[in-house]
C-alpha cells in the first residue's frame, strides 16, 4: 500500500514526467489539487475515485484534514496518487504531507514534477537567470498563511536576484510597494503570466510602478527583474539584448 505525492507539473499533459502519466494512468483512488489541468485529470482512469481538495475561498479543506485523508486511505488501498500542480516540495506541502505519513507508518513515494516557478517563465520566453543580466533567482510565496506574518520584500529589493513570486496575484499592489520603497527601480520590468503552459495562457507586460494597476488572476506566476522584459520567442527582443551588449 503506498501514497505517492505525483508533481503534476505546470499544466499541459505534455509535461509531466513518463512516471507520473503512469502512476496518474493507473491509480485507485486520486486526491487531486484545484489547479491540476482538465488535460491531466482525464488521465486518470474512470473507475477511480477522485477527491477535490483543493483550496478556494470558502470550502478549503484544511491541511490536517488532508493528511488525515491520505493516511486513511494510504491504509486501505493499494495505490494512491496525490496529485499537486507544478511540483509536490516547490510550495506544494509535500513535506507536511510526507511527514503525516511517516508519523502514520503508511508507506509512501515522492515523484518530482517539473516546478511551475520555472517552467512557466521559459515557456513565455522569459529566462529566469541570464548570464549577463541576472545570476541568481528567488522563488518566493506571495501568501503567507498566518496574517501575522510578511514576506521582507525590502531584503528581495536588494539582492539583484530575478523574482519568482507564486500565489502573489491578490497582494500584488502591496508587494510592488514594498519593493518600490526599498529602492527597486520604478521601470523594472514584470511580467504576470496566467494559466502558463495552458492552451489558455496569457502574459502581460508591465513594470513595476504599473503592477498595482494590474487586473492579476490566480492562477497566475509572476517575474520581477530584468529578464522580465525578454520574450525569446521573439527574435526582436534577442536583437534588442545584442544591441544593448548586456
């Protein structure tokens, strides 16, 4: 009897790893993510059973609960698959959810998936790290669990690292506020990217003395720094690097 934590990826079916399609293909039961792709779950076959814990306004199960579930489940069928968007230790809970089950003794597998911190960035044409322009990247939460608690943005302002900011949608005027007021530069670029690797996908363009003006919808990635304002897929951008000698 095993429960295994499976990283669904960004979105698309296309990339999730050979072993997550078959654990996904095969699966009994299937505690599946809010943000997991309508692509991926028709992977999963018809008479499994699905259990949407996905957190909402509203109707969230709480993570005690879930553990709990996996861990009764863990204990009376043979293959579970918990199923995260992106990847299940990138912001995921995989680790809280790792440690119930240990304390549980329920036997349990980690599969790694392709973390949407980078993937969604590279699909839009968007390097997070750029030899000549950013030698470093930070992947940071925008939501903190506990209102009692902040992320130090002025400590993010400073380190000239391109930022990755998840669940950052709804407090996206506060962030680029804090950031502004520890010295970031008004036209640094950020680019808002929702539903990334999705047929749906959308990018907007903006810089950060714009962002609070933005109409930001979760699910939603967005990049902060000079990388930003790449779009790789357009050869003009390239050109444009060239010309600037960065």
């Amino acid at each position: 009897m095993t429960v295994f934590l499976v990283g669904a990826g960004p979105g698309s079916a296309d990339l999730l790893t050979v072993k997550a399609h078959r654990l996904i293909s095969t699966a009994q039961v299937v505690v599946h993510d809010r943000l997991v792709s309508n692509e991926i779950m028709a992977l999963i076959p018809a008479n499994a059973e699905r259990i949407d814990v996905g957190k909402r306004a509203g109707g969230s199960h709480t993570q005690v609960l879930i553990n709990e579930l996996l861990v009764t489940l863990g204990r009376n069928h043979q293959h579970v698959v918990r199923l995260k968007g992106g990847d299940p230790f990138v912001f995921g809970r995989g680790g809280e959810e790792a440690e119930a089950l240990i304390k549980a003794g329920v036997s349990f597998e980690i599969v790694p998936g392709i973390s949407s911190a980078f993937s969604v960035p590279a699909i839009a044409g968007i390097p997070v790290t750029h030899r000549r322009i950013a030698r470093a990247v930070t992947v940071v939460t925008g939501h903190c669990e506990d209102p009692n608690e902040s992320v130090d943005w002025s400590a993010h302002a400073k380190t000239g690292a391109t930022l990755v900011v998840l669940m950052g949608t709804a407090n996206l005027p506060k962030i680029s506020a804090d950031l502004l007021g520890a010295g970031m530069k008004p036209n640094t670029p950020v680019a808002i990217i929702h539903n990334g690797t999705r047929a749906d996908q959308t990018i907007s363009r903006l810089t950060l003395a714009e962002a609070h003006l933005a109409e930001a919808q979760a699910p939603s990635i967005i990049v902060i720094g000079e990388t930003a304002g790449l779009d790789l897929r357009d050869p003009s951008t390239v050109h444009e690097l060239i010309a600037s000698g960065s």
